[in-house]
C-alpha cells in the first residue's frame, strides 16, 4: 500500500511486510549512486535491523556510515545531537547526502532533527520501526528534541524524502511498547475515525494490523497536507497531548516512567472529563475512551495532582499569548479547538480557585 503527501515537497510513504530489505532501491530513486547515507538508530534497534538497512543500502552503490546512540527518552537531548553532527562531519557530509532514521519517536525525531539543521538542512528518510512511530511521528515532519523545561520544544519542521513503514519489525516489539504506541492509534479514532475507534475498542488491534496503520497514516496524511506547519487544523492531533506531555516531564523522562503513550492515553480521559462537565462533549465519551485503553492494559488516571499538571502545561506550544489551545471532542469522531485562558484552567477542570 502506498500514499503520498503533497506537501511542498510531497513525498511517499510505501506501507509493506519486507520493505526494510527494499530501502536501498527505494533510496536509490532518489538519490545518485555513491551519495553517503548515515544510519541513525538506537542501541535497542540497530542490532535487529540495522546490518539489513545499511546492507541494502551498500547493493545499490551508497556509501554507508552509521551511529549508534543509547535507547530511551532521557537521552532525547541536545547533547545527543550534537554527537549526530560529529558523526557527519567526521565522515564528510554534504548537503548532498542524506540519513535514514532507523527506529521508533525518540530516533526519528532526533534524526530528522540532526538532518534539518545539520548544513542548514539535508534529506532524509524515515524507516519507523514502533507503533508508536509508525502511526504517527514518522509522517510530518515535527523534529525536535526535549528540554529540561518541556517536551520538543526545541526543533524543526522538516518533512522527510521517504517514509518506508515495514509491518514485520512490530513482530519484535515488546507488549509495552505495542501498548505504548496504542495511545496514538486510540487518538486517531477519537478525533477523525469513529470507524477505527469500534475497530480497535475490543483490543484487537493486533489483528488488523495493516488496516489500523493504513487508517491512522492516511488521517495524519489528510491533516498534515491542509496544515503542514501545525498553525491550525493540525493541532487537533495533540488531542490529549497537553495534559499528556505535562504528564511525562513531571514524571522524568526516565526510563520506567511514564511513557508517550501512556500520557497521552490519560490526559485524553482527562480532558474529555473536563470537557463533558463544561458541556461541550457528548456525556459517556471519557468513559467509552477509558474503556478502549483498558482493554490494551494502559493507564487511565494517574496520581500526579491535578494542579500540578496543569501547571506543568506553561510551556505547552499550543499557548498563545494568555490562552491555552485544548483539544475537545464533541463526540467520537470530531474534535474542535477550544481556547482556554491560563488563569481558567484550575476552573475548567473542575478545581477551586
């Protein structure tokens, strides 16, 4: 399956089983013939399909380099990057050349990240091997790093030359890692795709993997080409993000805490409570929504206090000037913007002043 993004540069994305062993023919479309290409991956995922990468890389004449980083959240940093930039300039990149991001979020966004601002910009592709990723933060091109002071508030819009999505590399994931990416996918089906939502809502995603990945793309295809630097429609795929990434700076970005998805999941449940109480969303949908993440054993509360969270959402990139852009849903299926002033958000989700 194949589909494209007709951004400015409008670019594929070839939805396979096998095509991990097809990015060098792919890449080769694209760029010329002894044009080096640096792997970036992880040190979970370079041992399971990195030697496949740069070995159909080298057959079809690219010159190949690679680096490795240490797996995890926490190491979603500057410093990260800057040993990306070495990498490249030691082994004389051009703008010419290009880099693969080989792995799940952290990689891609890091890797497309390191190619947007390395010389100003080089391409890259995305071979997304997570859920999580595959779904989701493959396509569009956010890039970006974290921060001491909140998640990827550092970064770039820099849509990427390929994406190559292999449903095979999901065989090797662990359950919490399938779970994790379960957040995203559950979030699709609440703002866009009631379809998707009945699909999914008995935890069986796992078999109908192909249509759930193809739905959740082509969502995200739709958004991102109407919206492509995330000024408007767009930002209704944050549905729950706000509360979600506040959620995982308080608790650390350590490996063990909570994880993308799983903030996601709880701040959708919670937000959608808040919603339903002011009004604006059909009653009985944070309860539907709770019942979908408890079927693939994910979170759907936390003991983070409330106000905390909420004040952890200061630097939220959906803020504009004093109100907060919150992601509602009127109903399973459709989603609004709804600006919130600050200094409303304690009353908002029901706390007293």
């Amino acid at each position: 399956m194949e589909l494209t993004v007709k951004t400015t540069h409008p670019y594929r994305i070839r939805l396979s089983h096998g095509c991990l062993s097809a990015v060098g023919e792919e890449a080769a479309a694209l760029f010329p013939q002894g044009t080096r290409a640096m792997i970036i991956s992880d040190s979970h995922v370079w041992p399971l399909y990195g030697e496949t990468v740069a070995a159909s890389l080298r057959a079809a004449g690219f010159r190949v380099f690679s680096h490795v980083f240490p797996a995890g959240e926490a190491n979603k940093q500057l410093s990260t990057i800057e040993n990306m930039y070495r990498a490249m300039s030691e082994n004389g990149f051009t703008r010419t050349d290009f880099v693969v991001a080989l792995g799940g979020g952290v990689t891609g966004d890091m890797a497309g990240f390191a190619a947007a601002t390395f010389l100003r910009g080089i391409d890259f592709i995305q071979i997304p091997t997570t859920l999580l990723a595959q779904v989701d933060s493959s396509v569009g091109g956010k890039t970006g790093v974290d921060t001491s002071f909140g998640k990827n508030l550092v970064g770039a819009f820099h849509q990427p030359r390929l994406v190559l999505i292999d449903p095979d590399t999901l065989s090797t994931l662990p359950d919490h890692f399938f779970r994790d990416g379960m957040g995203e996918v559950i979030k699709y089906g609440c703002i866009r795709d009631p379809e998707l939502f009945e699909l999914i809502s008995d935890g069986s995603a796992r078999e109908h993997l192909e249509e759930v990945l193809y739905r959740c793309v082509d969502c995200k295809r739709q958004v991102v080409e109407h919206d492509a630097l995330d000024k408007g429609e767009r930002m209704i795929l944050n549905f729950g993000h706000t509360l979600g990434h506040a959620l995982e700076k308080l608790h650390g970005f350590e490996a063990g805490a909570l994880s993308h998805g799983m903030g996601v999941g709880i701040g959708m449940v919670w937000i959608t409570r808040a919603s339903e109480a002011n009004g604006l969303t059909q009653p009985g949908t944070a309860r539907r929504i709770a019942d979908v993440l408890a079927a693939y054993q994910m979170p759907v509360d936390d003991s983070m206090p409330l106000d905390r969270v909420i004040g952890a959402t200061a630097m939220d990139k959906k803020g504009t000037g004093d109100s907060l852009r919150l992601i509602v849903l009127d109903k399973i299926g459709s989603c609004r913007i709804y600006p919130v002033k600050k200094s409303e958000l304690p009353a908002f989700f029901g706390l007293s002043e």
